[in-house]
C-alpha cells in the first residue's frame, strides 16, 4: 500500500537512492556525467540529506516520501521563496515507478504543506529544458510556462538552462 508521510532520519539513504536514480534516468541522455555528479555530490550526500530532514522551516519544509511496503519509491520537498510564493525544489521517482499517480501525491503533500502550513498562493517549479518526464508532468497539474533562466550548478562552460513553471493555488 502506498504511503505518503513526512521524511525522517530512517528515510534518508531511500531518499538518495531514489533522487540519484531519478536524475540519471531523467538527464543521463541529455547532460554531461560530469554535470550530474556534481549535481549529485552537492545535492544527495548524505549529510546534506540527513540535514534537509531534520531541519526544516519556511524555506525548507523537509522531504516527504512515497512508501510502498516500507521502501522509499519516492522523494519530493520545496519551501517558500516569498511571501506567499511556494516552490517544488525535488521530486524523483525510483525508475519504473511513472505513471502509478506516486509523483501526483508527492506534489499534492507539498502543495498542501505550501498552502495549509505556509500561506502560499502560488507555486513555482524549476524544470531542466529537454525534461521529457517532468515538463509533461507539471503542465498537465496546471503549471504554466513562465521563462527560462541558467541551470543550477553549470561550470563555466556549461549553458544548461531551467524553464520556470509557475501556477495559481486556489
């Protein structure tokens, strides 16, 4: 049965197991392994991840995961980036879990958290240009295209961009 609860320190290697999967699955084809171990490094090591789940506040309100039979199959989490602005800053899914509605009740606990626990309004995504998986994702839950900006952690030479995607909480 699958369960959507808020992460805690039992969850953490769950959580990089699926967030390091879920990036190579995602941008295996389409970005440098260079660029996804340094996005791996800097973001799913351990102590960053044990951190994020055990302090939380407005700007991080902490990883929820998706449990099937006790096994972390998916990670999500965002935090406040304004005053009534939410953002999803992750969400993976272990490869071969799509299309099972795991990612629609991850966003749907970050969603609530967004507007139940902090007011948000609206909420934003970052989306790699070229994510076959999660801009169809995000569109068909309503966000909308807003602009393009660099991708996060490109080296000098890289020109990796993020579409933002943003939508109305009502």
């Amino acid at each position: 049965m699958m369960e959507i609860v808020k992460a805690d320190p039992q969850h953490v290697h769950g959580i990089i197991d699926v967030c390091v999967a879920g990036y190579w699955a995602t941008y295996g084809e389409t970005h440098s392994k260079e660029y996804i171990e340094r996005v791996i490094n800097v973001f799913y090591n351990p102590e960053r991840v044990l951190t994020e789940v055990t302090f939380t506040d407005r700007n991080w309100g902490g990883y929820f995961v998706a449990l099937d039979g006790g096994e972390v199959v998916g990670a999500g989490g965002g935090g406040m980036i304004g005053e009534t602005a939410g953002e999803v800053f992750v969400l993976y899914l272990k490869p071969g879990r799509r299309n099972e509605g795991i990612g629609t009740l991850l966003l749907n606990a970050i969603t609530k958290q967004h507007k139940e626990e902090f007011g948000a309004t609206e909420q934003w995504v970052s989306v790699q240009k070229g994510n076959a998986k999660g801009i169809p994702f995000y569109e068909a839950r309503g966000f909308r295209f807003q602009q393009e900006q660099m991708g996060y952690e490109n080296a000098e030479e890289e020109n990796y961009v993020s579409l933002r995607y943003n939508r109305r909480l009502d």
